[in-house]
C-alpha cells in the first residue's frame, strides 16, 4: 500500500506540470456509483491521489441514467443509494437540453473533458469512471488522469503515453528557455561597458564624439533628443563609519606653547661651583708659591701698562 502510495503521489505531481491544481475536479460517472455503495467513496478519492478537500462532480446526464434505472415496481436498493449519493456531489452542467432524451453517458462525459474536440482537457478534470470503452478514448485526450474500481481498491491509471510525450516536450521548452535567458543577461553588462567606452571617447574627442553619440541617440517625434538615463555606478564599499575609530589629527596651530620644565634641585646643585678652602703654605712653600704669585701677577700687568703708554 505505501509503495502504490507513492507511486500515485509521483504520478500527481507530474500531472501538477500540466496544469492541475487541488483541489482536484473528479467526474464521476453512474457505474462507479452503482458498485461502491457500500464504500466511503470520497475517503478512498483522498487516500488515492494523498490529498483532502476534493470536488467529486457528476453531469446530468449521469444522474439521469440512475433516474432511469429506478423505474418499474421493482426498484433497486443499490440504485436508491447510489442516487442519494449523486446528490451530494456537485452537479456539472453538461449543456444538454433536459426536455429531450438524455445522451449516453459515454457521448455526455467526452463532450465535458474535450468540448471542443481538440484533444485537451480543457479544464483538467480527473475521470472516475468503469467503462473501459470510455478510458480508452479518454487515454488520447491530453492530459486525463483516469481512475477506476477493482475489488473495492480505487486504481490510478500510469499516465498515457501522449500525456508523457506533451510533458516531454514542455520539459524540453523549459529548458531550452533557461539556457536562452543566460546570453541577455551578458548582453546587458556588454551594453553598460560599452556605454562607459562611448562616455570616455566623447570626453576625448568633441567632433567625433559628438556625432556618433547624436546618430545612437533616441529620438522623440519632434525630432529633439532624450536624454539618456545615468547609471548609477555600484563601485567599493568602504567600512561602516559609525564601527571605525576616529583618528586622533595633531596641528601645530592648535597645540598650546608647553610651560618650561621647572629646573629640578638636583641640578641647581650641580651647577653652582662649590667653594674650595686652600690651606696656608708655610715655610719655603709659601715663599716659593708667593713668589710664583707675584711673577704671574708681573707678567699679568705687563701688557697692560704697555697699552697704557
């Protein structure tokens, strides 16, 4: 069961790229009805394609035949039940005129998925239905999801192979599409580059630049030209100023003249000579020492008396 399960998931989804949507519409024909009436028919629709909130409908002409088999004395209690049922589904008007004798169910169902007889269903609905005339007709109609009942389990047919074939080639299309998309987008940087050339070959040059940019310009239907659009240029992002440190600017101008250091004690010390005491030569010494003296002092003075004369 879950391995059906899944494969059943699969094949939706596959048919989700044709174009389905859930809730899913399911047309419903009077053969099914007639052999699930002692089935929950709507908990086996949702088990089947693993989604809730389905729209089970049924044509008119479909509720008729039931009508139909509910005539004579003897009446069916399969057939009330299955008419009880078909009330609770949603009625699709199938166009036909209900004063004149209904259409086989078969004719009624394939006038609704292909109204125009194109081969598309239009309005993407899933086919119930026990007739395997009617599946195999509906198989070329593109794209039909068709389900049937085998011994109370509800059957998802595998895709046909015309639906495959259209899924391909969509498949193909879009690929195709996203590999032509690339070149575009490089042609728009060979288009900004190439306006930052012609920018700079008409600052260069006046007469040349000039012209050539006249010729490419567009131009209204007066005749003047439009202004072309700056691009604004995305260039290196600098750091965020409100995280950087302001740096610390130094001016001589600014800075206030520095006081003169006080001159310590230690070096007033040193600078004053200090006072030597001589002790008294005696004797000879101080005769000689004395004597010395007096000759320096002579020899002092002699050169300024001669200035003097």
């Amino acid at each position: 069961m879950g391995k059906r399960t899944k494969q059943y998931k699969k094949l939706m989804r596959a048919f989700e790229h044709l174009g389905f949507r859930q809730p899913y519409q399911l047309l419903v024909t009077s053969d099914v009805l007639l052999d699930t009436t002692k089935l929950d028919l709507v908990s086996l629709f949702e088990k089947t394609l693993s989604t809730k909130g389905l729209k089970p409908m049924i044509t008119q002409c479909c509720i008729r035949a039931l009508y139909a088999k509910n005539v004579g004395p003897n009446r069916d209690q399969a057939v009330v039940a299955a008419i009880d049922r078909a009330k609770t589904f949603e009625r699709r008007r199938c166009g036909h005129l209900m004063d004149a004798d209904p259409l086989p169910e078969r004719e009624c169902m394939l006038s609704v998925v292909d109204p125009k007889g194109k081969g598309e269903n239009k309005f993407r609905y899933v086919v119930v239905t026990q007739d395997e005339l009617l599946r195999d007709t509906l198989r070329s109609v593109v794209p039909t999801p068709l389900m049937y009942v085998r011994r109370s389990v509800m059957i998802l047919e595998p895709m046909s192979s015309s639906s495959a074939r259209v899924r391909e080639r969509e498949e193909r299309s879009k690929f195709l599409e996203g590999i032509v998309r690339r070149p575009q987008k490089r042609k728009r940087e060979d288009d900004e580059s190439g306006d930052e050339h012609s920018g700079s070959e008409g600052e260069g040059g006046e007469g040349d630049g000039d012209g050539g940019s006249n010729a490419d310009r567009p131009r209204t239907a007066g005749g003047e030209d439009k202004p072309k659009k700056k691009k604004k240029q995305y260039g290196r992002k600098g750091p965020n100023p409100l995280a950087v440190r302001k740096a610390k600017t130094t001016s001589e101008a600014g800075q206030k003249p520095r006081k003169p250091a006080a001159p310590s004690a230690e070096a007033s010390t040193e600078t004053k000579t200090k006072r030597k005491r001589r002790k008294k030569a005696s004797g000879a010494e101080g005769g000689g020492e004395s004597g010395g003296a007096e000759q320096a002092g002579h020899a002092d003075t002699a050169p300024v008396e001669a200035a003097e004369a």
